[in-house]
C-alpha cells in the first residue's frame, strides 16, 4: 500500500487545522452515515490514543441556550443525543450552568461526557507510523497531477513518479472533488472552501472559560457556532467563524488563488447557496472583519470576555461540498466508479470519526478487489 501525501508532512491541511475535539455524536441525525460513524469512531479513537499514548482527555462540554427561543433546539439536540446512543447527557438549569462554568450565561444547558479532546495531527503522525511498521508506505511531496486507466487498475501520476495501482482510494480533503473527475467520475458535488477564524484567550485570562461551551446550533447550517474549546495544550480557542475561502489550503485572511476562485463562481451550486444564505453570509464576514463583532457574539455564552483578553489564533479551511442545488451536503459522501473508491465530503465529524470511516473504506476497497 502506498499512500500519496501532497504535502511535506501529514496533517497539513484540515486535520491540522482543527479544533480537535472529539465530538460525541449530539448533532447528527439519527442513522445517517455521520451519526454510526461518530459514535464508532469516537471510541475507536480514545481507544487508538490510548494504544499510542497520544495525550488525550475526556473532557465533556457544555451546550447552553442563551435564550428562551433556543430552548425547542435544545430539546431537539439532546433527544437527537439520546437516539445516538449518548449515555453521559445531562440537562442543566441555569444555576447547574453556572457551577460547572461561572462565566458562562444561560436559560438551560446540556452536559455532553463524551466528548473529549485530542491533538489529532499527533494521531496523523502515529497512523503514518504505523502504515510503514506494516510494510505501506508514505509518500509525501506526492500530490496528484492526473489519474489514468491502466492495465485494469489505475495509473497515478505525481512529482514524485508515477504510481500503478489496482485501486484508487481518494481521501483527498479539500481537492477531493477534483481527484474525482480526474478519474473519470463526475461527483455530483463541488468542494466550497469555508475559512474558519479563531482567536484564543490570553493565558492570563484563560480561567474564563472552565470547559468546552457550546451555543446551539443553527439546525439549516452544518457549522456550529463560534464557541469556546479548551484544547489538549491547556490553550482556550475562541471561534470559529465561517467564511467563503479564495484558496483551499489558504490559511490567511486574504489568501487567494485564481484556480480555487474561479471553481468556485463557475459553479451553478455556489450562486444558489449564496441566494440562500447571503444574510447569513454577511453576518459572518463581518465578524471577520470586525474583532468587536466576535467579541460580542462570544459575549452571548462568556458576557465576561472583553477584546483585550483576546489575540489572533490562526485559520482553518473546511471542505464543504455543495450540490448542484445549492444545498451544503450535510452527511458523509463516499462514491465507488471503475479506479476505486472516493471519500468526497468528509466534513466535521470527520477527524473524531475517521478510523470508523477508514473502516468502511477499506471494506469497500476489498470487495471490489476481490470481485
């Protein structure tokens, strides 16, 4: 086996851009693809730390409603939380809110145990490790340049040397969709980048936040809110927002490249999506712009939080594919066509989820190889 890594080392790109938390399987809806995968994956995930003494915890978080209107949603979140197999879920008054988390403001709360937290660039490097110990190899520096049919299997061709293959496995993030039609297949979806912006407290202001704090989400959208992440270094990461990106792996606030703009406005799906959602779209490019306007939405869960006790943290991009139709694809989307297999939307949960999915995968591959 050999896998082909575009970058100078793993987890360049989504998986070490990250929150990295371990989601629990709250949010998804009962017995889609993200919901089995979730929760399978999250134990296999504490259980994979655990083997390579990769630091982790299990931490819990804290959903809070921050208004009364909010409270329908919340009932949703923790009966969608209860059909996914959520044991340790607790509901919360605004005075048990307060005694796991004085900061923090609300109506109404859910605790969430399962949840933890994980650096999962350290899980990328123990998983290449072990891929070689098993006699596979990592290639990096080996990003795809054309797929070709060849000899029955598959002809892939990279700065590194060509590399023929029986089967095609593409797990290629935020150029997945275009992995896929080099080999032929059309994905019926396209790869709309979405910048995430977080700031981190200061480490002398970083007791404002005890836990991990959730807002409740907007059930029309798959991202989750700003919010508050205590992460595995003991930093608190505020944010993050969600924003069109102009380049996939742009990891600055103007970062732009033509190829990555152009896909993007030549896709029917894009303009329809922004028709939907261009207040939505608005509101978040402000925040971008206005470090106020973050604070204040941050000041919905943490009132306590002022702009100086804040400093830039840095920026993620999310793959997110969008159909034809506009609509942002909310589950896993793996497709299989003559070269192989391909993971073409694997948003959050994805990191928490992703040996579960490998799993998956690699059954896939087996069948077809061994048809």
């Amino acid at each position: 086996m050999i896998v082909l890594e575009a970058e100078g080392r793993v987890g360049a790109h989504q998986t070490g851009h990250n929150s990295g938390v371990i989601h629990s399987g709250l949010y998804y809806r009962p017995g889609s693809l993200k919901a089995r995968t979730c929760a399978a994956g999250r134990e296999a995930m504490y259980a994979f730390c655990e083997e390579h003494a990769i630091p982790h915890r299990r931490t819990g978080k804290l959903v809070v409603a921050t208004r009364e209107q909010q409270l329908p949603a919340l009932a949703t979140l923790e009966a969608r939380g209860r059909a996914n197999g959520l044991k340790g879920m607790t509901r919360l008054d605004p005075d048990d809110v307060r005694r796991l988390d004085p900061e923090v403001r609300a109506v109404a709360g859910l605790w969430v145990a399962e949840t933890g937290v994980v650096n999962f660039g350290a899980v990328a490097g123990a998983l290449a490790e072990r891929i070689g110990r098993r006699g596979g190899e990592v290639r990096l520096g080996a990003a795809v340049q054309a797929v070709r049919q060849a000899n029955g299997g598959v002809r892939i061709v990279t700065p590194q040397g060509d590399v023929t293959a029986r089967l095609l496995v593409n797990c290629a993030g935020l150029n997945s969709d275009r992995v896929a039609r080099m080999a032929g297949l059309d994905p019926g979806v396209a790869i709309v980048p979405f910048r995430g912006e977080y700031y981190e407290l200061r480490p002398e202001r970083a007791g404002l936040v005890r836990n991990l704090i959730y807002p409740v989400p907007d059930p029309d959208l798959p991202f989750l809110g700003v919010h508050f992440t205590r992460r595995i270094d003991g930093r608190v990461e505020a944010g993050p927002n969600a924003v069109l990106a102009w380049r996939r792996d742009g990891y600055e606030r103007w970062s732009f490249r033509l190829r990555d703009a152009i896909d993007t406005l030549r896709f029917p799906g894009f303009w329809r999506l922004a028709r939907r959602f261009w207040r939505t779209g608005l509101a978040e490019q402000g925040r971008s712009l206005s470090k106020p306007l973050f604070v204040r939405a941050l000041q919905q869960l943490v009132p306590a939080v002022r702009s100086a006790d804040l400093r830039w943290g840095g920026c993620g991009v999310r793959a997110q594919a969008v159909d034809r139709h506009g609509a942002l694809v909310d589950d896993f989307h793996i497709i299989e066509g003559d070269s192989g297999v391909h993971v073409v939307n694997a948003p959050s949960p994805a990191a928490t989820a992703s040996l579960s999915i490998g799993l998956q995968v690699a059954e896939r591959a087996v069948r077809r190889l061994s048809a």
